[in-house]
C-alpha cells in the first residue's frame, strides 16, 4: 500500500484532508476514511479540518482514531472552546489560518497549542502551486511559538519549497502531490526531507 511505502520513506504523520463542501468547496474524507487508516496503520493520524463547524466533526473523528486535529480559525465557533474540547477527547490540538488570514489572528491561540499549520494554497484543491508570499507567514509564526510547539506547512509542498519553509522555521511538512503522484513514493519523501533538513542547515536548526 502506498502508506506503507511513504511510512518507509519517513513520513512521520499521516495528513488527513477533510471538506465539508461548505468551508470549502469540495467534499472529501469522511469519518470512515479515518477510521480505516486507523485499522490499517498505528501511525500518527492527523485530521485536518476544513469544515465549517470543527466542533461537530472533532467528536467523530476522536472515534475514528485521529491522534490530533487541526482547525481553522476562521470556522465558526470560539477556538477556546474547541480547543477545550479536542483536550478532553484527549488529541492534539493544531490551528491553522487561510492564505488571506494574517498572522496575528492566531496570537490569541498559540500558547494553548500543539501545532500551528500555515496553508501555503487556497484550502480545498490538491495540486495548487505553493504561495511564495506566506513565507513572511511563517517566519512571524515561528516567533510566536515556543520551541517544542511545531510549525507545519500544507500546500504545494516540494524538496524545493520544504527547503524555503524550513528555512523560515516550519518543521512538519505536508506533502500530496508531490510524493503520492510518484512512482517511488518513499523515495519521494526521502528527497522532501532532505529539502527540509538543507532549510534547517541553513538556518542553523
Ligand atoms: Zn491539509
């Protein structure tokens, strides 16, 4: 299976997109989808919510197996709340923000979580060309978290463009197209972590 030979690559995390065709225009991966990794795989499962009402799919996905979730804070809903909520379902808690959603809008919520995603796309497409002008984004993020607090990207992720993220401090990078459209899947991943680590040598991380 090709999880199977992304997880030989060194993938660290399965990324799992979910639209609810509301927040975003597409529809995709359901609770059962989810739940089928689960049985599949013990490897880390990390839901990424696209939807208008995080609240109400948190619950289903916990169920389903999720090892964290990560919500947009432009959904409805008070992000305390459902950070407070993904605590007691006991999952990691990430935050992310579209491309058009400044940075300070999460200044409010870094402190209370595990993980804040930069989308580096428009949310809701697979195979957009990454946003060169989130990397700002991300740096200003970065500043903003603690060491142990991880910085990830999603959206048009390549060894190239992992290296200009890395560089700027993210360290958790999500990658579609880039490694499930290749022949050698864990080769793919291989060659996006060396684009990572250049990014991080170069920062000095
Ligand atoms: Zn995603």
């Amino acid at each position: 299976m090709q999880i199977d030979q992304a997880i030989a690559g060194g993938a660290g995390v399965l990324h799992v997109d979910v639209m609810d065709g509301h927040f975003v225009p597409n529809l995709s991966m359901g609770p059962g989808i989810a739940r089928s990794l689960r049985k599949y795989t013990d490897h880390p499962l990390d839901v990424h919510l696209m939807v208008t009402d995080p609240a109400y799919y948190a619950d289903r996905f916990a169920e389903a197996g999720a090892d964290s979730i990560t919500f947009h804070v432009e959904a409805a809903g008070e992000p305390h709340k459902i950070m407070d909520r993904l605590r007691k379902l006991g999952l990691g808690v990430g935050i992310t923000l579209r491309p058009g959603t400044e940075a300070k809008s999460l200044a409010p919520f870094v402190k209370d979580v595990d993980m804040v995603l930069v989308m580096t796309v428009e949310p809701g497409y697979g195979g957009q060309a990454f946003m060169e002008d989130m990397l700002p984004k991300i740096a200003e993020l970065k500043d903003m978290l603690a060491p142990w607090q991880r910085l990830e990207v999603d959206g048009g992720i390549n060894p190239a463009t992992a290296e200009l993220c890395a560089r700027q401090g993210a360290d958790v990078f999500v990658a579609g197209a880039d490694v499930f459209g290749k022949d050698d899947i864990a080769s793919a991943v291989k060659a996006l972590l060396q684009g990572a680590q250049r990014g991080a040598a170069a920062r000095g991380g």
